[in-house]
C-alpha cells in the first residue's frame, strides 16, 4: 500500500490467487484431461521409460475419451 497505493492493492486482492499453470508435478490423468480440453491440441504423445501413450482427436469427436 505504501509503494503502489490501496487501490493497486485492492485490485490485486479481487483478482485472487493465479491459475495454476500444468506443468510436471500433477497427475498424468489430470495432465491428460487439461490438455484434451484445449482446441488448439488435436494429438497428445507421452513418452517415458519405455512406454508411450498417444492420444488424438478425430474429426467427429469433441473431447478425448
């Protein structure tokens, strides 16, 4: 408040805490099910130790199952 003033303080207060960004600590399920909800992703490969799972949308589907 005393650098940026209350009103900068309060909009940052109302705005609350950022999403969370996917990155490599959560789940592969919860991994998978952000990433088949984006539109711009119509394959999704995973590869490690020796397996690998690969994911695609066809063109009639709307969400990965």
């Amino acid at each position: 408040r005393v650098y940026a003033g209350a009103d900068a303080v309060d909009a940052l207060t109302a705005a609350g805490a950022p999403k969370p960004q996917l990155d490599g600590k959560q789940s592969l399920l919860h991994l998978i099910e952000q990433l088949s909800k984006k539109k711009d992703c119509n394959h999704i490969y995973i590869s490690r130790d020796g397996v690998s799972l690969t994911l695609g949308k066809s063109a009639n589907s709307a969400k990965l199952v």
